[in-house]
C-alpha cells in the first residue's frame, strides 16, 4: 500500500495550491484523513479527484456541479476505472451542450466583437424590436430555450 500523501505533496504532484486544496476539502470535493497529530493526509487516489475538478473548472463547470458528480462516487472504496466511466456517462450530454456553445462562441464571435455591423440583415445576433424577449433573459440566440430545446441554429 502506498503512502498517504501530504498536503504539500498533494499540491506539488496536482499543481493546485495548500489553500484550494482545503478550500476543495470543505466543500466535500476531496477527503482527508488526520494523523495523530491533526495534520491532513491524503490518500494517493485524491490526485484524480483533484485533476478531476481542475479539469471540469477549465470548462466552466461550477464547483457545486463537480460536487455532486463526485457525490455519485463510492464512498467505501476507491474509485474503479467503471465508477469513473459511468460518471463520464451521466454528463456526455452536458459535456455536448457546452462544446456545442463553445463552438458556436467560436465560431460568431469574430463576426460580432467590434465589428461594426453595417448589415443587420447579415447578422446572426439581431433581434428587431427586442421580439426575443419573451423567451427570457440572456442571449436568446445561442442559450438553450427555457423549454430545455436547443437554441436556433
């Protein structure tokens, strides 16, 4: 069995700092144990929860989020490759969403920042008379519609 890791050790091998880790540690993302010595010691499998909510941070997934996914791990063992898979199932649709937006963000974006748009017939953002506003706040166009359809291509 391998050694338990420390919490400077834990920050050296995930790049992620003493502070966030404990701030990762209150909000449940990751567990620790306690020497006798109240000091925090981590067993080695937290270094994939870690990467884990790195990872889904850099996509703009929010941390209550990645909290609940982690919720849905076993708690009496480690993680198996087909606990981590199945999580990887319950959010492929969520994941397609935001690579959908993303692309889409991608794609428009340099036609519209500064662009000083001549032709509003042209332009895939214009909403005349603010006629989208009964589909809610926000960018009508490229959100999701309230009903949870996606938004117009």
């Amino acid at each position: 069995m391998h050694e338990a890791l420390t919490i400077g050790q834990l920050s050296a091998r995930s790049g992620v700092a003493p502070s966030a880790l404990r701030y990762y540690e209150r909000l449940g993302l990751i567990r620790s144990h306690r020497t006798g010595g109240n000091q925090r010691r981590y067993a080695r499998t937290e270094l994939r929860r870690v990467a884990f909510v790195r990872i889904s941070q850099q996509v703009g997934v929010s941390l209550e989020e990645i909290r609940e996914a982690l919720d849905s791990l076993p708690s009496a063992r480690n993680p198996t490759p087909e606990d981590w898979a199945a999580l990887s199932r319950a959010w492929r649709d969520r994941l397609d969403e935001k690579i959908r937006l993303l692309g889409k963000l991608r794609d428009d974006l340099d036609g519209c920042i500064g662009c000083g748009c001549l032709s509003l017939q042209r332009c895939t953002l214009y909403n005349p008379d603010d006629s989208l506003s009964a589909e809610g706040p926000g960018a009508r166009l490229v959100l999701p519609r309230a009903d949870g359809a996606p938004a117009p291509a």
